[in-house]
C-alpha cells in the first residue's frame, strides 16, 4: 500500500473511532472565516491534533479542527483551518484533509480563502465565485503513484468548479445583495507575496486573483469525484496594484471586516446546495 495512503486510512479510522457522523458537504474555511462556527449546529469536533499523522497548520489565526454539524439543515464537515504548501508540509499531506473529508462521505468541497485582486476592476471587500483556477510553481498533489482506490491516474480537470453549485452561489448573492465577480484564481506556492513583475506575468495567463491555497485543494477532490466550488474575499490589491506594501495583518484585517457578509454568503450558498 502507498504512504499517502495508508496515512489517509489511518487518519480516516482515527475519526471514525471518535465519531460517525456523514457529512454531505465539506467545507475549507479561509482567512476571516474561522468564526464560521457560529454559523453551525454543532455535532462534534475533533482537533487535528487528535489524529495522528494529521498535518496541523503553523499560521497565525488558522484554528486546527474539525467541525461536524448542520448548515441550513445540511450535513457538513468543516475544516478550521488548513495547511499551505508554503508551511514545508509535501503536497500529499496538504491535501490530505481534502481527501479524508470525501472518505467521510462529502460529496461536495466549498473552498474558500482570502486573495489579492488582479483584476483592476475588482474591489477590495468584494467576492470572487471562482471559475477555473492555475496551478503556478506548485504541484499537482496527484505526483506519485496514483491511489487507485481514489481515482483514475489522469483524471480530466476541463470543468474543476461545478456549475451547479456556482450557480448556487450565484443565486445566494443575489438573494442577499452581496455582489459577486467571477474569475481565474491563480496558486502559487508563496510565502512571499509577489513582485509586482509577477502580478503582470499573471494577469497576462488570465488570472483575476492570486492566492496560496485552494487549487491543489481542488484537483484533489475532482481526483476522487466531488463537485467542488469555491469563493475568494479580496482583501487587498495585488502587489503592484495596490499602493502599499503588502502585509499578512491587512490581508487579516480585510477578511475580518468583510466576515460577516463572506458567512452570510456561504450559509445562504449551502441552503440552495442542500444535502
Ligand atoms: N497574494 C497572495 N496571496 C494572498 C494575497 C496576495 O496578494 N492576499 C491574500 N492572500
């Protein structure tokens, strides 16, 4: 049996030792979102570092937990807090919780982070529902032999943001007056922010954001099958664009305010998904 693998079948019977709880959606909580619990009915919870081999995040801010309970009435499984390549972790253990989340049930990933702005006619404060993502001096967390037990070894990403469930988010921004936009998120591996030179680079592969999650994220969960989707809060302008030298605190700062729109955003975005 593979590493990876039997890493994920220990962390999965580790779990499941401590509750049976079936989830139908999972859901990564970005910057200024670790709030979110407030928004849940909450079964249970299990903190990462409960489960052995489980990779536990060094950010500042980024809770590590596991919450499972009810959104609207739907079954979740909500990740508090996730770990970045940047952190020194493989790229297999950075996806690992993605992939433990569907081996519980999750037929649905609802990504979310915190982004700088590309696209000069965003707004900071706004929200991205995003639409196809480049993966940019990361890898594919699917290098290795492939887990057969999870999908096949070449696995089609032509339609990796499900267009029912961004259609869902759509439906819920419009119910709540959020406005949304609509883009191209870019990963790269960070920690550094990037070079205005770097932002230019990006803007002309097609990118609208940059961020250092979520699109490894996402080719693992499209590896073994979910529907994925997910949603950016700017919070700030890109290096460059933005007049000022960047900073972990505004990127905090930023999210924080734009809280309790981004809640009511996903909560209204479960209820028309459902489960
Ligand atoms: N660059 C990369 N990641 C980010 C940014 C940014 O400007 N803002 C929030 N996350």
């Amino acid at each position: 049996m593979d590493t990876i693998y039997s890493k994920l079948t220990k962390c999965h019977e580790a779990v499941r030792a401590i509750t049976s709880f079936k989830p139908e959606i999972a859901l990564v909580l970005g910057s200024g979102l670790g709030g979110y619990a407030d928004e849940i009915d909450v079964e249970d919870a299990i903190d990462y570092s409960e489960i052995e081999g489980f990779p536990v995040s060094t950010v500042p801010g980024h809770k590590g937990r596991f919450v499972f309970g009810r959104v609207a009435g739907a079954p979740v499984v909500v990740m508090q807090g996730r770990v970045h390549y940047y952190e020194g972790y493989p790229i297999g253990d950075v996806v690992l919780p993605i992939r433990l989340m569907g081996m519980l049930g999750a037929k649905s990933l609802f990504l979310t982070n915190a982004v700088g702005a590309i696209n000069r006619t965003f707004a900071v404060g706004g929200f991205m529902s995003i639409r196809d993502h480049i993966l940019y001096g990361v890898p594919s967390p699917l290098i290795g032999p492939n887990i057969d037990e999870l999908g096949t070894r070449f696995p089609d990403m032509s339609s990796v943001y499900d267009a029912g469930l961004r259609g869902a988010i759509a439906e819920a921004a419009g119910a709540i007056g959020v406005e949304i936009y609509d883009g191209v998120y870019i990963q790269t591996s960070g920690p550094n922010f990037e070079t205005p030179a770097e932002i230019r680079a990006y803007e002309s592969l097609g990118a609208d954001v940059v961020g250092m999650s979520t699109a490894c994220e996402a080719v693992a969960a499209r590896h073994m099958g979910m529907r994925v989707c997910g949603i950016s809060c700017i919070s700030n302008m890109a290096a460059g664009i933005s007049k000022t030298p960047l900073t972990h605190d505004e990127v905090q700062e930023m999210a924080d305010k734009a809280a309790p729109r981004f809640k009511a955003l996903v909560t209204e975005s479960i209820k028309r998904i459902g489960g």
